[in-house]
C-alpha cells in the first residue's frame, strides 16, 4: 500500500530559514491594488494591496515562528476573481508547485517538504508553493451577500471573511497538508 506523506515539521524556537511572499500580481491589482484603505487592527497598509501583502507577511511569521524550516519555501501568491455566488465562494487555493513520488516509500512529496527532508533547495528562488485568493470577495454585493476580506490581525472579523485564516489555511495546504485520491474516484490514495 501506497504511503502518503503529510508535512510534518517539528515546533522549534529557531529556524534557518522563512517562508517567504512571493507577489505574483501585475501592477495596480491584487497585491498592487492601490485603493485607499484605512489602517486596521495591526495592519497599517493604506493601500488594499499593501494591507493584502501584510496579511501574508503575518501568515508567514505566524507559522516560521511555529515550525522549524531549514530550507526556505517561497509562496507565489496572487489574487484573481474566483467562483463566487451570493451563497458561495472559493476564498483561496493552494498547492505545492511541484511533488515526488518517492519510490522507495511509494509516498507522494511536495516540493517545500522534499527541500526539507534534503537538507537543500532543489529550485533556488523558484516557489514551492503556489497560492490564490478571490478578489471578488472584496466590494462586491453579488458575492458572499456582500461579504469582505478582513485585513486585520486579530479574531474580530464580524460577518466578514478572514483573510489572515484564509492564507495559513491555503498555505498549509501548499506545505503538504493536502490528500489525494487513487485512481478510483473518491477512493484513498493505494
């Protein structure tokens, strides 16, 4: 039987290395966007592209400050409208870049786990992790019932979406916390 691997790293009080924001928008969009925005709870962007960035730069430090990482994982990030209804969305996606199948334990590996079972980083600056977040959450009626990102760093989101639970959630997906599925649909990886 096939094995499949979760990213398991262990909690340390130093690291060698970060997970690093890779910015992926074009200009004026996204990560870009220079609409005015006020500062809130602790992200002092003004821009919604700057408080957008902030929002993943807290994401990587939350989890560099939890998890040993020896080798650093760059995240390619941007933000694009994705599927969104009055009644649903798809808030952000995630996966590793690139994964390997290692034959010896018939496991699956993404990229940003393989570089650090290794010990170095097969791709130097190329990113390990590939994420995506819906832009058409923000200022849009026909979405969510006209939900928003919330861009602060604390748990007072109200009725809107937090962005900051979104981006550790997608970029621990793109980490290694992910499954996959065998052949058959719906049936375990075998």
């Amino acid at each position: 039987m096939k094995k499949i691997i979760s990213l398991l790293l262990f909690v340390a009080s130093s690291s060698n290395a970060n997970i690093t924001i890779v910015n992926d928008d074009d200009p004026n969009e996204g990560l870009n966007d220079t609409t005015p925005v006020a500062p809130i709870a602790g992200n002092l962007g003004t821009t919604l592209g700057e408080q957008r960035l902030n929002v993943l730069n807290k994401a990587a430090e939350i989890i560099n400050s939890s998890f040993d990482i020896q080798q650093t994982v760059h995240v390619s990030t941007t933000f694009d409208p994705l599927t969104c209804t009055s009644n649903s969305a798809v808030l952000g996606q995630a996966s590793p870049s690139a994964s390997f199948l290692d034959h010896d334990s018939q496991s699956i590996i993404p990229y940003a786990l393989q570089n650090q079972l290794q010990g170095y980083d097969d791709n130097g600056n190329g990113s390990e992790i590939i994420t995506q977040f819906n832009s058409s959450i923000d200022n849009n009626n026909s979405c969510l019932n006209n939900k928003n990102w919330y861009y602060g760093f604390d748990n007072e989101s109200g009725s809107d979406e937090s962005f900051l639970s979104t981006a550790l959630h997608e970029i621990i997906h793109g980490m290694g916390f992910t499954s996959y599925l065998g052949r058959q649909a719906f049936a375990p990886y075998e």
